[in-house]
C-alpha cells in the first residue's frame, strides 16, 4: 500500500514538471506563406504545403509569395555481386523563391540520407515516404529560419 501511495505522489509532483511544446498555438508567427507554384516532386511539394500550412498564420499582414521546386533523388551507391543494390542515398534539393513587398529571395535547401536496401519492396517503398516525410519536416523548418531571420 505503501509503495502504491508513495509511486501516486511521485507521479502527481513530476507530472507539473512545466513542458510545454515548441510548436504550439502560442507561438503562431506573424506571417502568412501563400505557395503560388509547385515543380518536382508531388509527392514531396504536398509535404511541403502540409508543413507550412501548419505554421502559418492566417490573420496576418506580412505575406511571402512563394513557388517551390524539389528535385528528389534515389541514388545508388553500391552493389552486391548479382548487380543488386545494397545502398542507396535519397536526396532532396528544395528551391524556393520568395517574394514580398520588400524582398525578392531565393533560397536552397538541401537533405541527404542514406539507407540500406530492404527486400520487400513495399516496405521499403514506405521507408521511403518517411524519410521523405522528415525531409519535408526539415526543410520547412530551415525554411521558417530563414524568414524569421528576415525581420
């Protein structure tokens, strides 16, 4: 009975422990990101649109006018002794060009990784899409970085 009490204490001080979550609703940024164009990759440039319509502000006054272009890249880097790939690097190079009432900025951003191959092809066709997925995730985040240091 002891231990249950004294682990209910332990649980109920540590659980106010003050975290609180970077991207939250407080932290909304001051300006509104309107994609005008898209090239490349779909499958990344939607990505890419999720990502930033997540940080956006609508009500704001300060709006970038932006056209993205991807050029994703699945590399191979070795091989076995049949010819098959062992390795492969993925690749995404992310151009956007943005325009404002004050600016006319291009900025690149690139992200590299490298994964082993898998013998099932729909998993690693879903391996794939995830890191495509975190690619995404970065380069919205540089991207934020980038406009932020703007001001």
């Amino acid at each position: 009975m002891k231990k249950k009490f004294i682990l209910l204490l332990l649980f109920i001080s540590l659980s106010h422990c003050g975290f609180s979550p970077i991207y939250n609703t407080a932290n909304k940024l001051d300006y509104k990101i309107i994609i005008n164009e898209k090239n490349g990759d779909k499958f990344l440039n939607n990505l890419i649109s999720q990502e930033i319509l997540k940080i956006s502000d609508n009500n704001a006054t300060k709006i970038y006018y932006v056209k993205v272009n991807t050029i994703y890249e699945k590399i191979i880097l070795s091989k076995n002794s049949k010819g098959s790939p062992t390795e492969y690097q993925l690749k995404a190079i992310t151009n956007f060009e943005i325009q404002n009432k004050n600016i006319k900025k291009e900025i690149s951003l690139n992200e590299k990784q490298n994964i082993k191959n898998i013998s099932d092809i729909f998993e690693l066709k879903n391996y794939e899409n995830t890191v495509k997925t975190n690619f995404a995730i970065s380069i919205v985040r540089n991207l934020n970085l980038q406009l932020l240091n703007e001001k």
